[in-house]
C-alpha cells in the first residue's frame, strides 16, 4: 500500500485534535502508528479507515484521493476491515453467527457460502471449536480474535487495527498479536495503532509516531527504534521501556 496524508487536520468542538498530518509511506504491507495517548493515532485511524471526515487535508491511497461524500465513502468502507480494542460483537450471536453477519447482510453472500468462507479461518486461528459460543463464553483474547476474524473474512484490501490488545492481560494480548503477526506474514496490508512497541518493532515496515496532533517522526522501524531517531521518540520510547 502508498499512503499519503497531506495536512489533515480535525476539530471537535473549539480542540483542534490533528493539527496537520502529513505523511507519505512507500509501497509497504504495515504501518504502525506509535505515540502518547491523546496524540491523535485512533483520529487519524478512523479518518484512514473512512469512518471521520477531517475538516480539512486529503488521505491517499494508492494515489486516489479518499472519498467525501457519503455514498462513496459506504463503497470504499466495504472494502476495508476495522477493529476496535471493544471488540463490538453482538452479545445476542454466536462467533459464527458474528461472523457471518456482514457477509449475508452487507455483502450478498448466500448463507452456505458465508459458512464456506469462515470454515478455514476459524480452524486456521484454532476458533473452529469456539464458533457456537457467545461473546460473553469466550475469553478476552478469542473475543478480539473473533472481531479480526470478522474484518478479515469480508477479504479486505486492508486492515484498520485501533489498540486491539489494550483491554486484554499479557496472556490473551499474546494470543492476538500472535495472530496479527500471522496475517502480516501471509500478507495482510494493515493500519495499527498500537502502545506494544516491542510488536510494532517487529511487525512494522513503516512507523509513525503521533504527538500533539502532528506526525513528529515517520520512517523505517528500524530507524525509528534506533538511536538515530528524532529526541521525541526517544524520549518517550525512554518513558515507557523504562
């Protein structure tokens, strides 16, 4: 994926919460957005993600100017998968149920080829076994499995992940980075807003580290978890591996 964002900017209310994000990656599979919170990752995510308008800037992708109107921004969000740290499963429904949800509904699928379609990602995650169970059955750690599970199966073009580990313990965080480690290495072009920097190291092509509304620093992760990278990141990176 080439993304660009030029100047973006968003106001809620009388805060200016982007202040002028500007960015422009190269043809890369992760991006991992870094920085102290309220910095303004999860704002840019969900402009990134088609779910904000910003009050002014322009994202690109792959060179196309992301839509404004409303129509068009339905289009393009069929084609992306977001996933939240709340996970956002409809208590009432199974995980298969969940699952299934957005292929019958949004995207047409007859109800056996929705079922097709999630057979081998759920054995392939290890949910197969879980798939009748309700969301309050399931430990943290399948929960947000499932909720990825449900982007990933509509085939997006890309993943939006916002802080997908912050409400789990250190056990079930495992299990899903684990599994986003495992997507980005069959391929899976992704968005993260993440405070695992240890992951974001490792899993990151390109990192963006996001202060007081700003894109403070981007490049290779390799730089950016380096001593060569800008004081701002370094002291923070200090502050929380301290």
């Amino acid at each position: 994926m080439r993304l660009e964002c030029i100047d973006v900017r968003q106001r809620f209310g009388t805060t200016d919460v982007l202040r002028g994000c500007s960015l422009a990656t190269g043809d890369i599979r992760a991006l991992v957005l870094i920085g102290p919170s309220g910095g303004g990752k999860s704002t840019l995510l969900r402009i990134l993600a088609g779910l904000d308008l910003p009050v002014a800037g322009e994202v690109r992708f792959e060179g196309r100017p992301l839509p404004r109107d409303e129509e068009s921004l339905r289009a393009y969000r069929m084609t992306v998968g977001t996933v939240f740290q709340a996970y956002n499963l409809f208590p009432h429904l199974s995980a298969l149920e969940n699952l299934l949800l957005p292929l019958v509904h949004v995207h047409r699928l007859t109800r056996p080829e929705a079922i097709e379609r999630v057979r081998e990602p759920l054995a392939r995650f290890c949910l197969a076994d879980h798939a009748h169970k309700r969301p309050s059955e399931l430990s943290g750690g399948q929960k947000q499995r499932i909720a990825i599970l449900r982007a990933l199966v509509v085939r997006p073009r890309m993943l939006f992940l916002d802080e997908p580990t912050s409400a789990l313990d250190p056990e079930m965080r495992g299990e899903v980075l684990s599994m986003i480690g495992e997507l980005k290495a069959s391929g899976t072009r992704f968005v993260l807003v993440t405070h695992e920097m240890a992951f974001a190291r490792r899993v990151a092509d390109e990192v963006a580290f996001i202060a007081a509304g700003e894109v403070a620093a981007h490049g290779p992760a390799a730089t950016i978890f380096s001593e060569q990278a800008p004081p701002v990141v370094r002291r923070f990176l200090d502050r929380i591996l301290a």
